[in-house]
C-alpha cells in the first residue's frame, strides 16, 4: 500500500492496515502510548489514551530520516 492509497482509504481500513504494518517502536507515558509502525515505504505514528485505549491522532511520515525511531520524539499533532 503506498502513502497515497492509505490516505485514500477511509478510517476503519486505514486501522486495519495498521493492523498487519510492522511495529518499529512504542513509548508510554503517564496518560499516552505512542506507536510507530511502518507500512511499505511509510510510517505511521499513533498517539493513543492509556485510560480507554481510544485513538487520539496518527500521522502518516513519507521519510523519519536515518533513524525511524526518532520519529516518536516528534511531538505529534492532535
């Protein structure tokens, strides 16, 4: 799936997507879990409620750089 099909797509088959993407790397904190995870030649970086697991905001990232990981430094958008 490329980066314009995914942002084509409508929600609930952007999350299924998430679904079989590759995990690069999760951090916690007091009330968010962030997630990046990797979909063929893309990113995407997930913020989500630690109370209810309810999805606050994700983000597509074409390119993180030399280290994919950093892109959870970021500070996302919501």
């Amino acid at each position: 799936m490329t980066l314009t099909q995914f942002l084509a797509c409508d929600e609930l088959d952007q999350l299924s997507a998430l679904w079989k993407a590759e995990l690069i790397e999760e951090k916690n904190d007091d009330t968010f879990t962030y997630s990046l995870y990797k979909l063929d030649d893309f990113y995407v970086r997930v913020k989500v409620f630690t109370k209810d697991k309810s999805i606050c905001s994700f983000e597509c990232i074409k390119d993180p750089g030399d280290h994919p990981a950093q892109a959870l430094h970021v500070k996302t958008v919501t």
